[in-house]
C-alpha cells in the first residue's frame, strides 16, 4: 500500500472518473475523533498505478476550498464529481463542491483544465448550496441529473444532531 501524500485520513470519500482513469480521494478526517477535518485531495491514477501530483501549479497545490469529512462525493453523467455535506469537524455543512474538468482557452492555446466550483463563493464557477446542512448521508446521481441524498443528521456535535428528511432532491445547475 501507497501512503496518501496528503496524509491518512478517516470518513474520506473515493471517486473513479472512467474517462480519466483516476481515483479521486477526497477529504476526510486528519484525526480519529473525526474533529479535524481535511481540505486535501489526493488523486489515484490507475494506468500509471500511482498518486500523481497535484494538477494545480498554484502553492495551495489541488484542494477542498472548504475542510470537510464523512461527506459523499458522486459522479454526475459529465465526469465532474459533486462533494455534498459532511462536517467541518463540529457542525453538519451544507455547501457543496464539484470538481469540474473543462477546456480554457489562452490566446491561440487551449488545454484541458481540471479545478472546483462551488457554492461558497470562492471558485469562478457558483453551485448552489445544499437544502440542508447533512453529514453521514448518502448519495446517488440519476440519468434525469438529479442528485437524490439520502438519510443523515443536521445541527452540531456540540449541541446534538438531529435526522433530516429521508431523502432530499437536488439539481445540481452550474456551467464549468
């Protein structure tokens, strides 16, 4: 086995993108008490068989914009990855995050770029946030483009969780 290069994490999430061939590794916990969350992204590339580099040249390197742990993260029909939910390390969150690939256009030059939108405000590309705050909820992405998210708790460990609907719909809209 292969030592995340962005350190062992709990309550991550794994993605496969088929057309990439990469396993995205999202998040999680940097402790066992599930108190620090994590912003990191480590990606798995499984034709080389190894954790490639970050695909940003920035010093941030390719992470979360927002810490987060026992969170889901689907594959939606375009390849882009949704990351729903999960907890700061006290509170549910209900931002989300998706991880988009797209083509940029620099001068006469354009290149694939893979970066994040989300519903924070801090990426070029704005999603919605979800509903409800949820964590320790699943997750599933239908061929109509609904996100359908399932069961989960809301609220903060500090003052106690409390379980939501048992399923909540949601329209990702957003334009890479």
């Amino acid at each position: 086995p292969s030592q995340l290069p962005k350190g062992g994490r709990t309550a991550i999430s794994a993605t496969f993108v088929d057309d990439q061939s990469f396993v995205y590794i999202i998040g999680g916990f940097d402790n066992v008490g599930r108190t620090i969350a994590s912003n990191a992204i480590d990606v798995y590339d499984t034709k080389a068989l190894n954790l490639t580099e970050a695909f940003r040249a920035d010093t941030q390197g390719f992470n979360l914009i927002r810490p987060r742990g026992a969170h889901t993260s689907t594959l939606m029909n375009d390849n882009a990855i949704f990351i729903a939910g999960g907890s700061d390390g006290a509170n549910a969150i209900g931002d989300v995050e998706v991880i988009v690939k797209f083509q940029k256009k620099e001068g006469n030059v354009v290149s694939n770029v893979i970066d994040l939108a989300c519903s924070t405000g801090d990426c070029a590309v704005t999603v919605p946030a979800l509903p409800n705050p949820l964590v320790g909820h699943g997750a599933a992405f239908t061929d109509r483009g609904v996100l359908v998210l399932v069961g989960g708790a809301a609220g903060s460990f500090a003052s106690g969780l409390s379980h939501v609907l048992d399923i909540t719909l949601y329209n990702p809209e957003y334009t890479p």
